[in-house]
C-alpha cells in the first residue's frame, strides 16, 4: 500500500455493505458486474494508498481490506449462506427471509467468520471458560489488562530499537547479533499483531455481554486465540493457536478447487 496518496480510514463499512449486497443479489450477470466493480476498487485501495504511519499499519489495514475481498468473492460465489446456511437449528434457511433479514444474516457471518452458533462452525475453536456472564466479564477485564501491557511492552521495543526499522534492508545487521536481533524484532512484530487483535476482541466482547448489544451470550464469544502450547507444528498454530478468522474462506476455496479437479480428501 505504498503511494504519494495517503487515506486514514479504510472503508470497513463499504465493504461489508457491498458484500451483503453482492450475496443476496441473484441475477449472475449483475453480480459479475457488482463483483468487477468491488475488485477494482480493492485493487486501488492497495496500490494507490497508504496509512501515511507504518509499515506495520500499512501491513495491518492492507491484510484486512484482502480479507474483505477474499470474503466478498467467496460469499458471493462459493458459499451461498442464504441456502445453506443455519443457525442453532433454524428450520427455515434465511434465503427465505425478506431482503433486510437476508442482509442481516449475511452481516451476521461477516462478522463472526468461526460461525458459531451456526451448523458450518469451523473446528478447533478454543471452549469457553466462563460459566457466567459476570465470571466472563472479570475474565475480560483482566485479558484487558494484559494485552494493553503486553501490546505496550511490543510497541514500546519496535520504537525504542534502533534496528527495528532496518528490518529487509542491508543496513541491518549481519552475523550472530543479526540473527539474535532479527528474533527479538520479529517476536515484538508478533506481539504487536497478537496483543493488538486480541484487545480488540476483548473490548468488543466486554460491551456486547455486558449491554446485550448484538450478541449477548458469552458462550458465543470464546477466545480469538488458542494455546501456544499447541503450536508445536505449523499446522497446529495455524489450525489451533493463531485466530481462525480466515479459516472458512480458504477452506471454501480448497474444497471447490479440489472438488471440480475430482480429488479425494487425503489422497494428497
């Protein structure tokens, strides 16, 4: 996302509606249509824009406006929600509601993309451990307190550390004292990511339990990360430790890729 332009905000918002809009939309042509339009605007999000902060908020704001493009095309095309889509044992599929329940719907599954609750929930979701609202509030607020601590101490060395600006480029060191550097940097640059996401989670979830705005039910809001003492495979840290926010998506897109070449699950 690097140009002379510079945009504060990114059209979360915009994107969101125009997914809702392009998945209840029937008519193929139209939705072709709509689909080109909303690519091309992702296309110059990313190569005319940048945050005008960082590389990391570059990073950050672009990987996030990716997977809104990557939910539009595979909402739109690959999943049909509306069709197959249930939730907590709901008889009637929502294709069936009227045009602003569909939408709702449809918003409802942009923004819980693990869909729990709903009968295509992903696998491997970390359980809850409250057993009351009020013990899953005091548990929020102390993973407040922790995440804005540890996103401090992350933020704080990537800004203090000299080097840490360096990092892709030949100034940077070289050697043993590159290597131990390029580790300590890279695991800021993690937690960064890690505390930052789930303090948002947090906060969002704190208000909707304790107001009952939007979804209400703290077992529905189980935690964004699982442990890192799973994480003893790729596989299992992406599949179990990091955040599966983008685990329906890629799993539509494998199962239609594999599904029209005819292979079997496992043959490979």
């Amino acid at each position: 996302m690097s140009s002379t332009d510079e945009r504060a905000l990114v059209p979360y918002p915009s994107m969101l509606l125009c997914t809702m809009v392009l998945t209840v939309t029937k008519p193929v042509p139209l939705r072709l249509f709509l689909t080109a339009l909303a690519m091309n605007h992702v296309r110059t999000l990313l190569s005319s824009y940048h945050t005008g902060d960082s590389a990391f908020q570059d990073y950050t704001y672009g990987g996030a406006i990716s997977g809104l493009a990557l939910a539009m095309l595979v909402f739109a095309w690959l999943l049909d929600p509306l069709r197959t889509s249930r939730y907590r044992g709901e008889a009637v599929p929502p294709g069936q509601y009227p045009l602003v329940k569909r939408m709702y719907y449809v918003g409802c599954m942009l923004m819980s993309p693990r869909t729990i609750g709903w009968n295509r929930q992903i696998p491997c979701i970390p359980p809850s451990t409250a057993h009351s609202r009020g013990q899953f509030i005091r548990q929020g607020v102390l993973t407040l307190v922790t995440s804005l601590v540890g996103l401090d101490l992350a933020q704080s060395y990537l800004q203090l550390q000299p080097v840490a600006s360096l990092m892709g480029t030949e100034a940077f060191p070289t050697g043993w004292r590159g290597h131990v550097m390029r580790v300590l940097c890279l695991l800021a640059w993690y937690g960064s990511h890690y505390f930052s996401l789930l303090l948002a989670y947090t906060v969002l979830s704190i208000f909707c339990v304790a107001t009952g705005i939007g979804n209400g039910n703290y077992n529905d809001w189980r935690p964004i990360f699982g442990k890192h003492s799973d994480a003893y495979t790729l596989r299992r840290f992406w599949g179990r430790t990091w955040h599966q926010n983008l685990r329906i998506y890629f799993s539509t897109g494998g199962r239609t890729v594999t599904n029209a070449l005819g292979l079997k699950k496992g043959s490979w």
